[in-house]
C-alpha cells in the first residue's frame, strides 16, 4: 500500500511539474522580445525628425512602426553619465557617474541594471557593441560575456600612421579616454583637455572605399546578425543589446556613404556664434574634436566645416544601414511581430552651432537626442509626441511593456500612456545637467543644472560643494529663441519669469511628473 502511495505521490507531483513547466513556457512565449539599439552622437537630425536631407531609411522604418519622440533628453551629453543614467534608470546624481573614469557600481554596487531585470526575470540577455561607455562592462547585466569586435580605426595607412602619435594611454579605437596623463585634468569629460593631447589622432574624418565590415560598425552589424541567428532557436524571449559607435569621431564611413551627399547642398550652422550674455563657460569650442590632426582651435573655415559635417552626415547613413541588417535579419527570422525595437542616441552633438563642435554642454542642441520605439500591435504607429521626455524614462518603459516588476530606485516615468495616447497632458519639464571645473572665470568646480519646460531652457550654475551658491543664470525663450542665441536672465522684464523658473528648478523632477491617469 506504501508503495503505491508513494508512487501516486510522485506521478502527482511530475504531473504538477509538466503543468508548471507548460506555463512557464506560456508565459514565455507571451513575452515580447526587445532589440535595444544605442547609437553614440547621433543628432535628431533623421528622416523620420522631418529632415529629408539626411538618408536614414532603416531607422525611418522603426519610426514608421512605432513612435518618434521629438523632445527626449539625456540626463548628461557626454557618453558614460548618459549611459549610466538610462541604464539603471537614475539621474546622475544618483549614479555618481560625471566623467567618463568612473563606473555607476562605485555608487550603487546593487543596483539592478536594464538588462540585469530582463535576466532576473527569464530572458536571455546578449550585449555587443558600445552599450556601456568605452572600456566599461557590466557582468551581471548580460547572459553571455558582452563582446566588442577589434577593428582598425581608419583604413588608409597614412591615417593610420597619424593615428600612432598619440599620447601614451590614449585608446586605440573610438572609445574616449578614462584617465588623464600625469599632472593633467581628466580629457576632455567636462569639455576641455591638456594642450598636450590636441592633434594627436589621426585626422577627424577619412573616406575610403572599403566594405561596411571593414570598420567597427559593419563587424557589430555581423555580431547582431549572428546573434538574432543563435537566439531564434531559444525558447525564451531575448534582450538583445546593440551599441554602434558611428557617427562618434572620428567620422570615418566607407565611401558609397558618402556618396550619398553633395557637399554643394550642406548648409553650414545658422548660428556660429555663442548665446550672447551667457557665461563664458557654458560652451566650450570643442576640445574633442581639436584632439584630431589637421582641427586648429578658434573658429573653423567654412571649407574645412562643410567637410565634417559631410562625413558626419555619411557615418550616419553607415550606421543607419547597420541598423537595416540587424531589422533584416529580424523580419526574416519572423521575429519582428513580437518584439519591442528601441533606438535612441546617447546625446546630442553640436556642427558649429555656437561656434563649436562636440557636446559637453547644456544647450538644446546637446541634450536633446533621438527616441524611437516600435512594439508589436501598436496603436499609434508612425505617430510622433512633443511631450518632454527623458530617457530615465526608459528602464521603467520597457519593463511595463514587457510586464516585468518595476524596481523602487527607479527616477523615471514609463512612457507606455503616450505610446497610447502622444498628446496626452505629460512632464512640466524635463531636467539635465553638465559640470565645468574652475578655471579663470570661476575659482570652484561648478554644476550646471537645466530644466526645459515647455517653452523655456532655465539653466542654473551652482557650486558643486554648495548648490545655494549660484555663479550665473541662463534663460532662452524657445518661443521666440529656439536655437538658443540670446540669454534673457538678466533682463528686469523677465524678472518675475526667473523667479518662478527658479521655484519650478528647485522643486526637480519629482515635482515635475506627469499627472496621475484617471481610471
């Protein structure tokens, strides 16, 4: 009698186990997948952003699928605190993270990345490419050891030999420096670097006939490929993460990309100039780009402008056609109906606007990036939104879309009530920032704190030790300024209009949340 008990016991619990496994795979299947697509540089200066000049139909595609954000903004404009902050869906005062030298587990050792919940919550979770800044990894975020491919930089030996003076400690490639050389500031993080490291690469842009796999990108591209090829035949959902550096310098794009472009048609910056009344110290020209052989510091001829935005230009069609590869291979292994595809762009860059190349700043033209994302079954597809997004906004986003549980730390709002609604009521403001150390105009290290409402880019430098001390105030009307050329703090008109500015920056992003859905 013991015996059979026993045994109806266990055929009960294996029965018990078949159903449960058969749920889990249910539940599995019902997942949507997410391709997760970070592009370094890359201006909202696409087709699918209404400028028609620029040739991007593969990322107008996932636009067409799904939802383009035209006012999405990074938390910081430079690589690693951009990155850090969407990643673990904190603001950069939280990560700790301001350079481009420091890792975000320094500050928060526990902290549950993106794609770490993607795995704690049954995916498989894969990284390639430039996802986290440079040389930064993070084990527990992926599957799978996150991989990199080795590529040159430039493809015409006399570039090459160029690119072999560089200081000692200087990367190879196209990730940016994490260590400043003996007795020297940290490079350029905070937009200006040691005279010893100006035009010491290569040059800032080559054109050379090459295939797409000969430099970094086109192997990234294979990478996703064979991936998505490994993947398909999982039975769990997948995270696929992959990080394209281009159009990051230096611009260097094999030559049909270029092609596409007549240098005749490029219109140059219409605002060559600093915002006037703003500090001095709010822009800086763009020690980065000096870094490179043949840059002279001070304004750039025209010619030689014409010539970088044309090869910007062409790095983005690259990396665009990188992007359709990796869309290719998705609809060709039938994938494409359940998975979430997102591609945004780490910050912005300016071309010359405010007479400077580079990020490294507050302005609109920095911190406002690309957002794009399609999902499966969407309601509002080709749709675009104004409202004032972030991109602490995505962790949060995704993880609902994916009906995964949303961590407490999170900084951010899930952007899922205007992928069904683009013109509901949403954020008053959105909020970034940028440092500036002491230098000649200012005797201590300074934060620089914006908020964009609406209408207005308010911009308030405090003492990093001591935010109650303000060393200058910005403020443009993007009503009347949009590009941002003339700070109106200090006129007596405006007074009443800083004051409540300031009470709307002191208050922060918690105050600035969307209202709550009526249900």
């Amino acid at each position: 009698m013991k015996t059979k008990k026993y045994v109806g016991a266990g055929l009960s619990f294996l029965f018990l186990l078949f159903v449960a496994t058969l749920n889990a795979a249910d539940t599995n299947a019902m997942k949507p997948n997410v391709l997760f697509i970070v592009v370094d540089d890359l201006r909202p200066e696409l087709g699918c952003y209404d400028k028609t000049y620029i040739k991007s139909p593969n990322i107008d595609r996932i636009a067409a699928q799904g939802m383009v954000f035209n006012r999405a903004y990074c938390q910081q404009a430079v690589c690693s605190p951009t990155r850090s902050s969407l990643l673990t869906g904190t603001r950069p005062d939280t990560t700790k993270v301001w350079d481009l030298k420091t890792h975000f587990r320094v500050a928060l050792p526990d902290v549950v990345t993106l794609p770490q919940l993607f795995k704690q919550n049954g995916y498989f979770v894969q990284g390639m490419g430039k996802v986290y800044h440079g040389g930064f990894n993070d084990p527990p975020s992926w599957s799978v050891p996150w991989k990199n491919p080795k590529a040159p930089v430039y493809a015409l030996p006399e570039n090459e030999a160029l690119n072999a003076h560089k200081p000692a400690g200087e990367p190879d490639g196209d990730g940016e420096s994490k260590a400043a050389l003996p007795g020297e500031k940290e490079p350029y993080a905070a937009g200006e670097i040691a005279t010893n490291r100006l035009n010491t690469r290569g040059p800032a842009f080559e054109c050379a006939d090459v295939p797409d796999n000969y430099y970094t990108d086109g192997k990234v591209g294979d990478m996703a490929v064979a991936a998505l090829q490994n993947i398909a035949g999982k039975k769990e959902p997948f995270f696929l993460a992959v990080g394209f550096v281009k159009p990051h310098l230096p611009f260097v794009a094999p030559k049909k990309y270029w092609d596409l472009y007549n240098p005749k048609e490029i219109q140059l910056a219409p605002n060559p100039f600093r915002p006037k009344g703003a500090p001095e110290y709010a822009i800086l020209e763009g020690d980065e780009m000096r870094m490179y052989h043949g840059i002279p510091t001070g304004h750039l001829p025209d010619a030689l402008a014409t010539q970088l935005k044309h090869a910007y230009f062409a790095c983005v069609s690259y990396t665009d056609a990188q992007v359709g590869r990796v869309l290719a291979e998705l609809d060709r292994l039938n994938l494409r109906t359940k998975t979430i595809v997102i591609l945004w762009g780490d910050h912005g860059w300016k071309l010359g606007e405010h007479d400077a190349w580079a990020k490294h700043s507050n302005v609109e033209i920095d911190v406002n990036a690309p957002l794009i994302l399609s999902m499966p079954g969407m309601k509002n597809a080709g749709a675009h939104t104004d409202a004032l997004v972030e991109f602490v906004d995505v962790y949060p986003t995704l993880a609902e879309l994916a009906g995964l549980p949303l961590p407490k730390f999170l900084e951010g709002t899930s952007l899922k009530p205007l992928l069904d609604d683009p013109k509901r009521p949403w954020k008053t403001a959105a909020f970034s920032q940028y440092p500036r150390s002491a230098m000649a105009t200012h005797s201590v290290n300074l934060m620089g704190y914006t908020m964009r409402t609406d209408r207005y880019r308010f911009t308030v430098w405090v003492s990093e030790k001591d935010h109650s001390q303000i060393d200058a105030i910005e403020l443009y009307d993007h009503q009347t300024d949009p590009q941002e050329n003339l700070n109106v703090a200090k006129d007596p008109a405006n007074a009443a209009l800083v004051n409540q500015l300031m009470v709307e920056w002191k208050a922060g992003w918690q105050a600035a949340k969307p209202p709550v859905s009526e249900k």
